[in-house]
C-alpha cells in the first residue's frame, strides 16, 4: 500500500476560498455575462467616483483661494468700520455654502448614474445568461435526438 505524503499544517484563507469557489465557477459557463456585468460597472463606477472626486478637489482648492482672499480683505479693511470686514466673511461662506451644495448635488447624481450603470448591466447579463441558457439547452436537446441509442 503506498504512503500517504503529510498533508501540510499550513493552510492559506484566501487560497481556500479560491479553492471552494473553483467547482462552481468553472463548471457554470453562464457566469461569463454575471462576471463581465460586475466588472464593468466597477470600471465605470470608479470612473464616475474619480470624476466626483477631481470636482470635489477643485471646489476645495476654490474655498482656500477664497478664504485667503476674504481673510486678506477682512484685515485690510478700515478698523473703525467693521461692517466692510464682516461682509468679506459673509461673501465667502455664501460661496462656501454653494460648494456644499454642489458637492452633495453632484454626489447624488455619480450615486444615480452608478446605480444605473449597475441595473443596465445587470438587465443585460440576465439576457445574455437566459440566452445563453436557451440556446445550450436547445444544442443539448438536438444532440441527444440525432444521436441512436
């Protein structure tokens, strides 16, 4: 009877789990479109996220610019008339309170653009699965009826 080699104590989490999702990827051809669906609403999601993101930077860098301008007119205004420097802050937090709001208008709509992005693919990867499906089982029922037995 030929020994059996030790199995090894080592045992990798990330390796095992690629391990036990092998059987079910590789014996499911209609993945394919499930996969190719994710993956492409990743890339357009983070192309969506990156242009938020640049938006974003560019209205911050507009509040310091600002700030500094507002700050720089606040302590060279005349001392005796404080008004003429309160009115410097006032400007720059009502452009600030604009950024906000564009920061969350924009926001809203990468998330709605995302979420379609997501259910125009998904609707389609079901498609082309169902289709895929179909047309195996109709291949599947052909061979088996041309075929003696």
């Amino acid at each position: 009877m030929p020994e059996e080699k030790p199995k090894s104590s080592y045992s990798n989490p990330l390796v095992d789990v690629f391990k036990q999702m092998q059987p079910a990827t590789t014996a499911n051809p209609f993945l394919g479109a499930q996969l190719e669906q994710f993956w492409d609403t990743q890339e357009k999601s983070l192309k969506e996220a990156e242009a938020f993101a640049q938006h974003w930077f560019e209205r911050r860098h507009e509040a310091v610019r600002t700030a500094l301008e507002a700050a720089r007119s606040a302590s060279a205004a005349d001392p005796t008339d404080p008004a003429k420097a309160l009115q410097s802050i006032a400007e720059w937090q009502k452009h600030s309170a604009e950024r906000l709001m564009a920061d969350a208008q924009e926001w809203f709509e990468t998330v709605a653009r995302c979420a379609a992005f997501a259910a125009e693919t998904e609707a389609e990867a079901v498609e082309k699965t169902i289709d895929d499906v179909a047309s195996t089982a109709k291949k599947a029922g052909k061979s088996s009826k041309s075929e003696p037995v």
